[in-house]
C-alpha cells in the first residue's frame, strides 16, 4: 500500500502540473484546499434498533457557485476520499467549461444491506441535515448521483427540499439526476458513458497520438476492455459496441470474463441479473481474479468502478495501449508513472468522465428556464425543413426515400439537444488539453496537461472575482 491518501494523491497531480504555471504560490494553495468541510453524524431508525449514521459534504471550491458533484453511498467512504472527489469535481467542471466549484457527499453505508424504505430515511435526513447548513440549494450546492446512488435518491432530496422550501421558485434545481418525470433531463443518465465514448472517440481519432502508442485510428474493430458494469461501465461498453467495437472483456466484483470474438453487453447484464453473476457468460472464458482481465491483451482499457484499482503492484502488467479513466481515480500516481513509462496513454479521468456533470449542467439551466429543450424550436425547424425538401425535390424532379426524409426532417428532442451538447463539450475538451500538451513539450503526460488547463481556468476566474491582484 503507499503511504499517502487520495486526497495527497490528487494534490500531488496537482503540484505536478502547477510547476509549468505562473500562477503566485499563494493562488495556487487556495485552489488546491478545500473551502469548506461538514462532517455529520444523525440517528435513524432502523427496524427497532437506531443506528448513527456518518456522512459528508465537502465544497472544494467557491470559485464558482453553486458547488457540484455526486454523493457516494458506500461503507468505504470517508473523509479523504470525499475531500478527493470534491477537488476533483473543481478541476473536472473547469476542463468542460461548467460553471461549478467542485463538491462531493458521501454517506458510509453499505446500500445493498438497507431496504428502499430505509434508504429513503437515510436520504431524507442526509438532506435535511444539507439544508440545515445551508449545504444545498439551486444557488448553493447542487448534488446528484454518484456510486451507489441513482435517480431514485435524487428524486427523495428533490422531494425533500421543494417541502422544506415552498415557493422556491427554482427549488427543482437543488439537485440533478432526477428521474424526468420529477425534474430531470433526458439524457443524463447515459451520460457519463456516452461522455467517455466520445472522449476517447476523439483520441482515436487522432493519429498523431494512436501512432504514438501503436494503433491504427478509429473506434471500428477496436478491442475494448471495461472493469465495473454499473452505469458508467455499462453506458460506456454499450456505446463502444454500437460503434464497431468488439468488447473483449469485462470485470465485476465477482470476477471477469472473456471472449475474443466479443461480448454482447446487453446479453452479460441480462445474465447477470438472471443468474447474480457475469461468469459462466456462454461462450466466455471465466477468470477467477476479477482484475485479471484488466492485464489482458487489449487496445483499450475502461476501468469505471472505484479508484486505486490499478496500481504499483500491477501497473507492469497491463498490455492496453489506450487506459480511459471512467472512474474517478483508478490509478495510483505510481500506476501512472509506469504506464507512461510504457509507453501507454492515459486519457484522465476528471476530464474524460465529465459528461455526467456536463448534462447535469444541462438539467440545471432546464430547471431554472424551466422549459423543456426543443419545445420551442422543434416544429418551426421541421416545418422549415419540409420547406427546404420539398424545394429541392421540386427542383430536381427526385423524391427523396423515406428514411432520409425523416432524418432530414426531424426537429430536435430534447434528448438529441443534450446529446449534441455533451459530444461538442467532449470534442472541444480533448481538443483544449492535448494541445495545452503539445504547447508545453515538458508536460510528461495527458494528466497534467488536463490539470494546467484547469488550473488556469480556476485561477483565472479567481483573479476575475477580484479577489487576487
Ligand atoms: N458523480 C458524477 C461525477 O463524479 C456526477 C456529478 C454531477 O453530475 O454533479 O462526475
């Protein structure tokens, strides 16, 4: 084990990249601490027994309001690791252009041993104790999911805070991934994966850095690996195969399977859920250590499940040529050291899985405008698109077929709004840091060039605010 935490690990990132800066020493220490920190400790009732429960909230940064990030449900939060999450989340809104300080929440507890009943307590108290402290709140802090928590978490804080602030007019944006019957956005719940499916489409398609690391360009035929089949890891496999990927393995807690002709993702989940486990997928190998199948042959690595997965222990072995950190954190800064070594690439994770708080973004201004996207435009375009068709059928004496008449006609959905947003947001970051990386020769990898990125950008809106000379 190293003998720092995640948190020095993110700092670490940081001081690495801060040296290529010109930013006063005294600029620089206010972004990397924590602006505020709050600790809880509430009682709830379980059966007939009470149980205290531990929980944070952690505002990285107030360079930008509200504060933004997910709450973590899981027994191995703590307060490092929220700390961690929440600079992170600074320095992810900064690289997609999200105009959010970073936050992070975290509740110590394992959810799959609660019942929906008690979760739904757990949560409702967790967000009374937030709106206490004034901790939440469309202008304040604005939570949504992360691991372990989902639409249905959101929609009991969004519940929770529109009773406890009547007439709030714009109460519906205290917190994002909600389902979108109570408030939310369609989209965001594929988001994170579609967002790392267009990051790393980008990368691909670059060919200066695929030849770097000895690949053709292109996502077609490209053999893809994923650890962790939640909605990060199951979003980001689906789009991969849509797009001629072949998804060669894939890794949960229960181990890791393996076919060189590809796994049908949907088919995995299904018979995961039928028989509780991914092994015995037929026509897959099984491997006994889940993380096995991270060290397989492959062109692209997807690690999205939890942080420190891939480490000085080992980071040798990994064969991937392309590592996309879905997840927050997955490898150590000894991993990342070797890998680059490797000559391996690393696509970071703070700016790769921002897709998720990208569409949160976008729930949030829906909420605020409180108008559905594409409500207003969508008829006017479609009827000045069959004008347009029907001008240039005319003119060429041709009728255009069916299929492409409905494309070309088709006025936006909401969901084609955030989707065509989140892929401009995606291609536009991984455009800004990799040529931050070719503008500075010195900047060993793609991590600390996302980092310089974002830490002009925060300092930059600090001096803006005035508060720095
Ligand atoms: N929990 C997600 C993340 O780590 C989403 C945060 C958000 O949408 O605010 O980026």
């Amino acid at each position: 084990m190293s003998d720092y935490s995640f948190f020095d690990a993110v700092q670490m990132s940081f001081d690495k990249a801060a040296k290529y800066t010109k930013w006063d020493p005294g600029v620089l220490e206010q972004i990397k601490q924590c602006n505020a920190v709050y600790r809880m400790h509430f009682p709830v009732k379980i059966g007939d027994k009470i149980e205290v429960i531990k929980a944070y909230r952690v505002q990285h940064s107030h360079h930008k309001l509200p504060c933004k990030g997910g709450i973590r449900y899981a027994t191995s939060v703590n307060l490092d690791e929220v700390m961690a999450l929440a600079a992170l989340m600074t320095f992810k809104c900064a690289i997609v252009n999200v105009p959010f300080g970073g936050a992070k929440g975290g509740i110590s507890i394992d959810p799959r041993k609660y019942s929906a009943y008690d979760l739904e307590k757990i949560t409702r108290r967790y967000t009374s104790e937030l709106i206490k402290k004034n901790f939440i709140g469309p202008g304040l802090d604005v939570p949504a999911p992360d691991y372990g928590s989902g639409e249905r978490e959101m929609a009991w804080i969004v519940d929770t805070y529109t009773s406890m602030r009547p007439g709030e007019i714009d109460g519906l944006g205290c917190v994002t991934g909600k389902p979108v019957t109570q408030g939310g956005v369609r989209g965001r719940k594929e988001a994170t994966g579609l967002g790392v499916f267009y990051g790393l489409r980008e990368i691909l398609n670059m060919e200066d850095l695929t030849a770097k690391v000895g690949l053709t360009t292109g996502v077609e035929g490209k053999r893809v690996v994923v650890q962790g089949l939640g909605n990060v890891g199951y979003h980001s496999a689906k789009f991969f195969q849509d797009a001629g990927a072949i998804v060669v393995g894939l890794a949960e807690y229960e181990g890791s399977i393996w076919s060189d002709q590809g796994l049908d993702v949907d088919a995995v989940v299904a018979h995961r859920k039928a028989t509780g486990s991914i092994l015995n997928f037929p026509g897959a190998n099984n491997f006994a250590v889940n993380t096995e199948a991270l060290e397989m042959d492959c062109d692209v690595l997807i690690p999205a499940a939890l942080e420190n997965v891939i480490n000085a222990e080992n980071a040798p072995r990994i064969k991937a040529k392309i590592i996309g950190e879905a997840a927050n954190g997955p490898l150590t800064p000894e991993a990342d050291e070797i890998l680059t070594k490797n000559g391996r690439l690393v696509v970071p994770d703070m700016y790769l899985n921002a897709g998720g708080v990208t569409v949160s973004y976008f729930e949030w201004l829906k909420n605020l405008s409180h108008v559905r996207y594409g409500r207003m435009e969508k008829r006017f375009t479609e009827n000045q698109n069959t004008q347009i068709l029907g001008q240039i059928e005319n003119l060429t004496g041709k009728k255009a077929d069916n299929k492409v008449r409905e494309t070309i006609m088709h006025g936006p959905d909401e969901v084609d709004i955030v989707r065509s947003g989140l892929e401009e947001t995606m291609i536009t970051a991984t455009r800004e840091i990799v040529e931050a990386w070719k503008n500075n020769p010195e900047v060993p990898d793609m991590r600390t060039a996302a980092y310089l990125v974002a830490i002009n950008k925060v300092a930059t809106s600090y001096a803006e605010l005035g508060i720095f000379p």
